[in-house]
C-alpha cells in the first residue's frame, strides 16, 4: 500500500497534502473554547481525589471571591475555569495571560493616545475629530467589571510570572469592584463615552467610571514557583489540582476522542489505550508528565500508531516537562 499524500517518507518528492486526518480536539481551531469546557472534568466531594473543584468553584460564586488554583503544569488548571463557563452559559472566558510585564492598567484598560494625537493632527476641523472612546479598549479584568446581572469568568493565567507588585495592585480592585478610567472622568460627570470591550463588544461609560454589579468568577492559576503576599492569600479560596487519576484519566479520553467512538462503534479505543494509560501512570511516577502528553499518544493510536512499539517516538511524546 502507498504512503498517504499528507505523510513524509524523507525520499523523493511526491504529491502534495490532499486531506490530513482530523485534527486532534485540543488541536482545533475551530471553537476550542467550547471543546475545553466539555471535555474537563471537575472532581467532585465524592471522588477519591483531593482537591474537589466542583466545592470550591461554587463556594468562590457564592463568596464573591477569587479562587487561586495551583498544580503541577496540563493537570487542568485553566480548563476549569472554561469548563465553568460552559456549564454556566456566562459567556466567553475572559482570559488575561500574565508576562512579567504585566501591570494592572493592562488588565483595565489601553488608551491609544498616540492614535488619537495623530488623528488629531490630521482632522482640520476639531468638532469632527473621533472621540475620546474610539481609542479605549477595556482589558479582560475591566471587562469582568462592568455592570451585569451575571457574572463573567476572568482567567488570570500563570499569575507566578507577574512582577511581585501585582497581586497587591489587584486587591483594591477586587475589594472595591470598582474602577476608573481617568481619561473618561476628566470629561467631568455628565459626559459618557462608547468604548470597546476586551471581546469586542461596545458600551457606554458614564462619568468615567465603572462600577460591577456581579462580581466576576475570577480564577488565578499557579504552578506554585512562588509565593504570594498573605493579604492576597486571605482574599482569594485557594485549590489544588492534582493529576488524574486512572479513572479521571479514562474519562478524559472519553471525552476528548467521543466523536471517533461514534464515527468508529468498532474500534475497542479504551481496550486497546488501556496499557498506554498503564505505562503512562508509570512513567508519572517518575517524571513531570502533562495530561495532554497522555492524549497526543492515544491520537497516534487512532490514526494506527502505537507509540508502545516505537521508543524513540514515546519518548519524544513523553518528554518529561522539567528536562531540557
């Protein structure tokens, strides 16, 4: 039988890709917010595993408070909070990805005032310049802040990376639920402004300040490689994830290839990744290995690869994530 056209056989040059395989679920671009949030699962009291998300997830909304969630890195932490979203039908997650750069304007608002200087420069007649809104753009915390009936889900990712500054600028924000956007409020109280929102939307502001009549479900995510300031602990519920167990782990491949065990009746997969499963608790045991790791080699084998009988393969799948 001949190679696919999509394979590369490293000799000579033949046809061009006419059709890949379908792309993993974790791999698709299509709406991959909406498949992370079905295919997570939470633990529950009940379940043997410490840690219970499904508690502590309903004890931050109730309790108006951020959850920080640590573990290990692919052990689920940001799924959660889109898994929550999901469940809830509250929107897309709002999600602010943190650098060492990060400050807390950048999670409120960008204002574009250079834009703005140079429109101004180009417009002859001052009463047709845009206005002052045109260039703002609330970030994924002024977002979650603004006044709705239902809460918003902010997913502030990897906060270990954050200047050591930042989790205290939150505090006042998260205290208050309030913010203001001084641009708007030199305007003076009358005046309201249309900005854009960080998903794209447009309101209206009044007075140069924004005020959040649900306080959002805020879940800061950690892989615990550093400490925070004990008045940020005391405010936030604080959760560890621990990786999946043999069970959780069936599970989650359930869940991620369903659309291959319903397009395929035939194909045993859970009997045929079992060992895979096995091998990979196995290795765990001795190296940092993500979740993720697991699924990359459970689509090999659907697409008739068995990463068992190819070491130099698994292993490449399985690179523990603390070597170099």
């Amino acid at each position: 039988m001949s190679n696919p056209s999509w394979q590369f056989t490293g000799g000579s040059a033949h046809s061009g890709i006419e059709q890949l395989p379908p792309a993993p679920s974790w791999r698709s671009f299509g709406n991959p917010e909406a498949t992370r949030g079905e295919t997570y699962r939470a633990s529950k009291p009940e379940d043997d595993r410490t840690g219970a998300e499904v508690e502590l997830v309903n004890a931050a909304l109730l309790l108006r408070r951020p959850l920080l969630i640590t573990g290990k890195p692919g052990v689920g932490k940001s799924s959660l909070a889109y898994a929550v979203a999901a469940e809830l039908m509250l929107g897309p997650v709002l999600r602010w990805s943190i650098t060492t750069r990060s400050t807390l304007q950048e999670g409120l608002y960008d204002y574009d005032a250079i834009g703005r200087l140079q429109d101004a420069n180009l417009c002859h007649d001052p009463k047709q310049a845009p206005a002052i809104g045109s260039y703002l753009r609330l970030g994924p915390l002024g977002t979650a802040l603004l006044p709705r009936d239902n809460p918003r889900v902010l997913l502030v990712d990897e906060l270990d990376k954050s200047d050591v500054d930042l989790p205290n600028d939150l505090l006042h924000v998260f205290e208050d639920g309030e913010y203001e956007i001084r641009e708007l409020s030199r305007l003076g109280a009358e005046h309201s402004q249309q900005v854009q929102t960080w998903d794209g939307d447009t309101v209206t502001i009044a007075s140069g300040r924004v005020r959040c009549r649900a306080f959002p479900l805020v879940i800061f995510t950690s892989n615990g490689e550093r400490d925070f300031p004990p008045a940020f602990l005391r405010r936030c519920l604080r959760l560890t994830v621990q990786p999946p167990g043999v069970r959780e782990l069936r599970e989650i491949v359930s869940a991620h290839f369903a659309r291959h065990l319903e397009e395929h009746p035939e194909d045993d997969l859970l009997a045929r990744v079992e060992p895979l499963i096995a091998a990979f608790l196995a290795r765990r045991e001795r190296v940092d290995l993500a979740t993720d790791q697991l699924l990359n080699a459970v689509y090999l084998v659907t697409q008739n690869v068995d990463p068992l009988s190819r070491p130099a393969l698994l292993e490449a799948v399985w690179k523990s994530l603390s070597s170099q």
